[in-house]
C-alpha cells in the first residue's frame, strides 16, 4: 500500500509538472497581427472597364496592433505588369502610380490618403521585388501640411488618425469599405483598381 502510495505521489507531480512546462510553451495572445499570416485587410485590383484584361493584382495590409494601430504593413502583387523594367518579358502594361484613396461608399475619389509610389510618396521605407511592392504606412510617410486645402495637399499621404469628409477617420474607412487600391499603368488599360475591404476580425477589435 506504501509503494502505491508513492507511485499515485508521483503519478500527481508528473501531471503537474506537464501541466507547467505545457502552460510555460503555449503562446500568449499578442495585440500585434502576424505579419507573416492572414491579411487584415484585402483588395483585389481589377481593370476599371470590367474587362477581362490582363493586368491584375492583389493588395494585403496588417495592422501593427489589433486594438490600436499606427501603422499598416502591406504588400501589392501585380500580375502581367513590368514593375521595375523587365523588359524582354513581353508585357504591353507598365507600371507608373500607385496610391491609396478616398472611396466613401465605395465610389473612387481623387483624395490621396496614402502614395505608395507616386508624388510626395515616402520611399525609405517601400521596396521592390519582382513583382512585388511592399513597405510600411506610418508617421514618417505623412507629408508636412497635409491638411491644408487644394494642392498638393489634397494628394500627399496622411496619418491613420486624419478625418476624412465622411466625418471618420482613415482607420475607420479602411475597415468599412470606403477606401481603394489604384493602380496607374501605361499601355492599353488605365487603371487597375480595387475596394479595401476587411479579411480579419481585426477592425472589429479597435479601440
């Protein structure tokens, strides 16, 4: 019965020693998104005409914080378009803008909220690679004045807290389908275009 005794002991100390170590190796949630995992936000950029063209492309963002974000991570992939000069590759379309707008009620608008590539745009922090175009929008992409009337004002990069016509923030538009991806090109199609729209619960999670 001793010896029983001692094995059901052991029995106890082992389980609540699992239980520790299985405790001390289970990730704590974190507020940041994984930059590396599923996209907060999407657009998929199409030809404006509804044609069936060529030139495509996919635009991804993940906050920096669930819950209170100042900065977005993305990342743009473009399809049948010649990024950065890759001449010999036969594509009739060409690179040459890149901007996130103002779109409220998802109607496109001229307002400029952030220049990815394009005039004013912040490029210490962008890259390009293949196809591929990626950076961050922070503090250090927001242009001196920005809230000045007319131009080019009305075309610079903003921050995430500036209020937009419709009365809500950039933040706040972003996650309620009131902004767009739009894509200059030379050639045949204009733009390449699309609505950001929410592929997380992340915006439900804002402060």
């Amino acid at each position: 019965m001793k010896q029983s005794n001692t094995v059901f002991g052991l029995s106890i100390g082992a389980i609540f020693a699992i239980s520790v170590i299985t405790i001390s190796v289970m990730p704590t949630a974190m507020a940041k998104s994984d930059a590396t995992g599923q996209p907060d936000l999407i657009a998929i950029l199409t030809a404006i005409d509804g044609s069936s063209s060529d030139p495509k492309g996919k635009a991804m963002f993940w906050f920096d914080d669930d819950s209170n974000p100042t900065s977005i991570r993305y990342q743009i992939v473009l399809n049948k378009i010649d990024v950065s000069g890759n001449d010999g590759k036969g594509l009739t379309e060409s690179l040459e803008k890149v901007h996130v707008h103002y779109a409220p009620e998802g109607v496109h608008n001229a307002m400029h909220l952030y220049n990815v590539l394009g005039p004013a745009d912040d490029i210490n922090d962008g890259k390009t690679a293949g196809n591929t175009l990626s950076g961050v929008w922070d503090e250090a992409d927001v242009w001196p004045n920005w809230d000045e009337h007319g131009m080019p004002m009305h075309h610079s990069s903003k921050p995430l807290t500036a209020v937009n016509p419709n009365g809500n923030t950039i933040l706040k538009n972003l996650c309620t389908g009131n902004t767009d991806v739009n894509v200059h090109l030379h050639g045949d199609v204009p733009y390449i275009r699309g609505i950001i729209e929410t592929n997380s619960d992340a915006c439900t999670n804002l402060g």
